[in-house]
C-alpha cells in the first residue's frame, strides 16, 4: 500500500444549516497555508461558498472541495450543504468520505439536519465526530449543547475535550485525552498553559468517564481498567483511534470559527483520528452479478465513482469522483460502466473550491475531477475497461414539493427542457416531469428554496428564463351510473350527406380499469369497418370530460344497434357519432369529478405527532397506519393531492424542521360533491379569464 493514501484523509464536513461548516472549513484551509486569505461567508468570499447565488443567499448550495496539509498528511476537505433544501448532497456526497465531522451550533444544540447528518454516518458505515462550534457566542453552552445530543445520536458520544471560558471570554481547550490546555490570542495563535485551577475537578470527572469509556470499547483495556491499574497514554490514545474508527463511539470536540480557537486541534484530531483510504478498507462492487471487494491498491486496476458533477456553461462540465482502487496518469481513457460507454479524458484535476489545479497522477483514496466529458454523469462508476464493475451510488432524499413551470418566452421551451436535464445532472435531488394531461413541465425538489435557485440556475447558466406556478392537479372524470343512449350524426347539405347513428352503452369500471369497448352489434346494423370509428369518436370524447374538461376514465362503452347509409356513411360520421353519443351519455351517467390521492409517508418525532394527526384530518387524509422506528414516529397516510401541494414548508413549520416526509401517487378517488363544485368554479372561471 502507498504512503501517500496512509497519510491521505477524505473528510466531510456535515451538519445543520449555518453552524459553521464552511467558516471552519475556511479557517482549516487557512491555518494550514492552502488558501493565502481567510475566505468568508459573510462577506462574500469564500473559496468554498464561490457560487454567485450562494454569495448573495450566504449559505452553502452545493458542495465544495478543497484539499490542505496538515502535519504531513495530505486532507481533501469536503463541504456540504445544511440548509433542507440542499441536503441531499450531504447523503450522495458522503460515500467519497472517510470520515465526517458533523457540526452543531453551541446556542442551538443538536438540530435536526446535524442529527439526519449522523444518521447517514450509520448509514454508510463511517467514522464520525462531532465539533460543537460558536462556543463564542452569546448564549453559548457546552454542557447544554451536549445534553440536547440525549438519546438523539448513536453511537454515544464521548467528551475528549472542554471549553475555557463561557461566551466572549471563550478562548481556550481543555484536551482530555492529552490533558493539555491551550489558550489563543486574538489571531488564533495558541499557547500552552496549565489546565485552570478552577477546572481541574471537572477536568478529573470527565477525564475519568473518557478512560472508562474508551477502555469499554477493547476488551484487553477494560479488563485491566476494572482491576484499578492505570492504562498508560499510549493505549488510551490507540483505543481511541481504533474505537472511533470501528464506530464505538463519537468524540466531541468545541470551538469556535469565528475567533479561530480549537480549530488547530481539530485539524490534528483529523489526521490523527480520522481514517485513511486503507483505514476505510474495500468497497463492495459489482462485477455483473457477481458482489466483490476493491481494495484501495495502486496497483489494482482502476476503480472509481462519480459523486459530484459542476455544470459550468463556460469551462463545461466538471466530473468530481473518488478513486477507490488503482491510480490514474495524466490522459487516458475509461469505461462508464453505468452508461456502457468509453470515454477519453485529457486532463487530470484536483479541486480547489472552484479553482482547478492540472495533476499528473492520482491513486486510491483521492478526489479529483476530469472534464468535458461526454456522457458521465453524477453516481456513474468510471472504471478500467479490462475490469468493468459498478458501485451502488448513494440515492438521492426524494423531492417532497412540485411547480410547473414554463419559459418566459416561446423559443426557450426546447431549451427549458434539455438545460434542465443538464441541471438534473449536477443536481439528482431534482426531477422533472412532462405532464401530457395538464401539458405542464414539473419540476420537482426538496422545497421552494431549492426549486427557486434551480430557476436562478438556469438563468444564469442557460439563460433561460421560466416563471414557475404550482402545478395543476391532474382531476380526471369518470361516471357513476349505467346509461344507453342513440349518437346520431346526419348532415345533408347537397351532394353528399353524412350519416352516422349509434347506439351505445355507458358503464362505470371500477377505479384504475382505464376504458374499454365493446362491440356487441349484430346482424351488420352497422357495417364492420364503421365500428373502430365509433370508437375513435368515443375516445376523442373522452379526452374532455363534460364538467371541467377532464379525462373521462374508468368506463365502458358498448355499441349494440344503430344503422347506416349506403352512400353518406363514412368513417368520418361514425366518428362524430360516437362522439355524440358519449357526450350525451355521459351527462345522463352522473358524473363525478376524480382526483390523485397521495400516499404519504411521514417521520417525525413523538411531541408533533398530535399536531401532525389533527392537521391530516383537516386536508381529509386518511391515516393508514402508525409504527415507530427508533425514537421516530411513522405515519402512514392517504391524502388527496391538491391538499399538500405545499405541504413541504407546512411540515417544517408544524415540527420545527424536524419531520420528513415521502409521496408517491396511490390511486384516484371521487372529490366530494362540495369540494367538485369549486374546483369546477375554478376551471371555468380560469378558461373566461383566458378568453
Ligand atoms: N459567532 C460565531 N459565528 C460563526 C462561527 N462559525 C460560523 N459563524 C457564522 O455563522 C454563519 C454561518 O456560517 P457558515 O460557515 O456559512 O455555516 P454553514 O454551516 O457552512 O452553513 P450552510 O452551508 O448554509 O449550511 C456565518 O455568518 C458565520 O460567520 C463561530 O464560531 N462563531
Ligand atoms: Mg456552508
């Protein structure tokens, strides 16, 4: 194995909107003489928040890469987005890491997306610590902040380090596990000091209950803990390592960004605690159907996955991947084994927020991009063409709002749609749908704030501008009574007439059979080649349904008699007839408006469940079931679709942030009879209105 993936840490920085992951990441950077200025949110510029929206809205859209030294290891630093609507980065991204440090703010404690953070740690199985950061501000509270982290996160937090001094006069860290302490300047410059007189009996509690803790998680460890002999500093300091690594356990540090205090050590806990590529071990593949292991060697052929792509109209695109085994040289070319194809690349990057830096080798365990490629996409496996295999990528959170949107002007439609595509592509939180029954474009994400700055993308990058609205509902219609009527269509207006007569039956299917036909007439009443023609006229028909002009479905339509004209029969009037006759019977079957009813599938924790429940109630959802998974509550329910169009921001208001939910389409159900009435209102005071 190579000495340069043993000294290499993939780190991400995950949590909550706004604690301060990219303010830590920056002064990181900084400390370590990557970057030459100290970049900031605040004032626009940081080389990690470099996108012009993320400038103007200071929080972080997307994920940025940058990379340090650090005591001669090398650290790709990895910055992720934690506002909701962006979040979903923070799962796809968070393969190509090795470890995360999730961040909290200390006023707040543990918030939600900190939380789900971690969650995702579980999820793919890595190394996590977690840094409690704006320990300077007002209102600021180690003890509080940790406190809030109860039974919220596994596994257990340990304390391995503590705060000197409390808000403004926060200036110093207490290290547990070194038991050293450092005091910094006002540039961020530390000095030992002795461990303050007036900390040393918590200082003595907490260092106690780390040992105990540490030495839980090895067996040799424990069992000389309990016989009272004291575990020297060298088996402290690898149990830790080796019980942060294994997920035993997550280590809290503190500090603060903004004052540059306790950010050093962090970077020292990285390289020392955090894993390395070889650390993290293979990667689960696929090579066919077959499930193997890639083991991160230069020497093993290449193997890598892409986690991010930049689309920059200009520059082209950038394709950020990991490489999990093998090395790369400067050109070359590869196989896509998710799109099947090969593609040539001509430059070797390593990212530098949005910078990009030529390279003339990269190994296992690196993050680096390539170019302008062709067809390689965000989750593809790019990969020797000798040895194809393919990676499970990291599924997106799915979209939990929708608008419909249009080009503001008509020869930007076509353009809408394939720039759009392109978004999708850097972006695969977002769909977009065509809505053939509503004829509208529906582009889906994550909330109005994601859906928003996909808009302000697309100006910016495309320049194509769209207003958006939220997307009809897709009403259909369909009939509630059996009916048999007579379509009879005849015209004469000399020379040749028309004459078309039928006579058919309208029944109601049960929801989702769609239409059928029947032809049940007999004794050539109506001559043969006519019949696909009453059909036709019924279909056609059906595409506006008689209340709001919705599509009628779930019937069946017999013809069973009428009769023809030797000279003015046509396909064309058995056409019109059957229509007639539909419309006709249509208003004679009692018809019924039909909408979408939703299947929702809600998480959120025990206290808003009483909230959650009243308020389905009030959209008239139905409640399917309720199962609780950890300290979560699910709820499962039906809702008609027109009532939780926006139901994304509804459900962050009503839980603080904290509930989630999935839906998907469930089935068609009448609308009651009062509800039908304004949709129908609606409809035709919308079609006036266009008039
Ligand atoms: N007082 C104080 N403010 C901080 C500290 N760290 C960050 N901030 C401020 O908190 C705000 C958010 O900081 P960011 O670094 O953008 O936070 P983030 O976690 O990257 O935010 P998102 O990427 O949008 O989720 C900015 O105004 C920072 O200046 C800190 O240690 N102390
Ligand atoms: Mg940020």
């Amino acid at each position: 194995m190579s000495d340069a993936t043993e000294k290499l840490r993939n780190i991400m920085m995950a949590g909550h909107g706004g604690c301060g992951k990219t303010s830590l990441s920056e002064v990181m950077l900084f400390n370590a003489g990557s970057t030459s200025r100290l970049g900031s949110v605040d004032d626009g510029n940081s080389s990690l928040d470099f996108d012009e929206e993320e400038i103007k809205r200071k929080i972080s859209l997307s994920t940025a890469v940058h990379h340090y030294s650090w005591k001669n290891h090398y650290v790709n630093i990895i910055d992720t987005p934690g506002d909701q609507n962006f979040f979903s980065e923070t799962k796809t991204c968070m393969p190509a890491a090795d470890g995360v440090i999730a961040v909290m703010d200390a006023v707040s404690g543990l918030e939600v997306r900190t939380e789900q953070a971690i969650g995702f740690t579980s999820e793919f199985n890595l190394p996590c610590a977690l840094f409690i950061n704006k320990m300077d501000r007002e209102r600021a509270d180690f003890t509080r902040a940790m406190e809030s982290t109860a039974d919220r996160i596994s596994p257990k937090t340990i304390i391995i380090q503590l705060p000197i001094g409390v808000e403004d006069g926060f200036n110093g860290i207490v290290d547990l596990v070194s038991l050293k302490a450092y005091q910094y300047d006002a540039a961020g410059k530390a000095t030992k000091i002795d461990i303050p007189a007036d900390m040393q009996d918590m200082v003595d509690v907490e260092r106690e209950s780390l040992v105990e803790n540490i030495a839980e998680a090895d067996d040799a460890l424990l069992e000389k803990y309990l016989e009272g002999i004291a575990l020297t500093q060298e088996e402290l300091v690898g149990a830790l390592r080796k019980g942060i690594l294994k997920r035993q356990f997550i280590p809290v540090l503190c500090g603060s960004a903004k004052k540059n205090i306790g950010i050093d050590l962090l970077a020292t806990f990285i390289v020392e605690n955090m894993p390395s590529p070889i650390d993290r071990g293979a990667f689960q593949a696929f090579k066919g159907e077959e499930e193997i292991s890639l083991d991160p060697d230069p020497k093993k052929p290449f193997a890598a996955f892409v986690f991010k792509t930049i689309i920059d109209p200009y520059a082209g695109q950038l394709s950020i991947f990991r490489i999990v085994s093998g090395k790369l040289g400067k050109d070359g070319t590869f196989l896509n084994t998710t799109k099947d194809v090969k593609e040539r690349f001509t430059q070797l990057l390593c990212i530098e927020g949005k910078d990009q830096k030529t390279i003339t080798e990269a190994g296992p365990g690196s993050i680096v991009a390539f170019t302008k490629l062709k067809s390689t996409s965000t989750g593809d496996t790019i990969c020797d063409e000798g040895n194809p295999v393919t990676f499970k990528c990291a599924t997106p959170l799915s979209p939990i709002i929708a608008f419909a949107i249009t080009a503001k002007t008509k020869k930007d439609e076509d353009k809408l749609f394939s720039s759009l595509t392109k978004l999708i592509e850097e972006d695969p939180s977002l769909t977009i749908t065509r809505n053939t029954e509503t004829k509208e474009t529906v582009l889906s994400g994550r909330g109005q704030v994601h859906i928003e700055a996909t808009i302000g993308k697309l100006k910016r990058k495309f320049n194509v501008e769209v207003d958006y609205k939220m997307p009809t509902v897709p009403y259909k219609e369909t009939i509630k009574k059996k009916v048999r009527v007579q379509g009879k269509h005849k015209k004469q207006s000399g020379g040749h007439g028309q004459y078309g007569d039928c006579w058919v039956q309208l029944e109601p299917l049960p929801r989702g059979k769609g239409f059928e036909f029947v032809d049940a007439v007999v004794g050539g009443v109506i001559p043969r080649q006519y019949i696909p023609a009453v059909e036709k006229g019924i279909v056609e028909a059906a595409v506006r349904g008689v209340l709001a002009g919705f599509p009628c479905v779930d019937f069946r339509a017999t013809v069973d008699d009428g009769s023809y004209h030797a000279v003015d029969s046509s396909e064309m009037a058995f056409k019109v007839a059957g229509s007639l006759a539909f419309k006709k019977a249509v208003l004679e079957a009692n018809p019924v408006l039909l909408e979408p009813i939703m299947k929702l599938e809600i998480t959120t924790p025990d206290d808003y469940m009483g909230d959650i429940m009243g308020d389905l109630n009030a959209r008239r959802g139905r409640v399917l079931g309720m199962d609780s998974a950890g300290k979560m509550q699910v709820i499962k329910a039906n809702v008609p679709l027109s009532e939780i169009l926006m139901y994304a921001a509804d459900l962050i208001s009503m839980t603080g942030s904290r509930g989630e939910f999935t839906m998907e389409f469930s089935h068609l159900d009448e609308v009651p009879s009062e509800m039908a009435e304004k949709v129908i209102a609606a409809v035709k005071q919308h079609q006036q209105d266009a008039e």
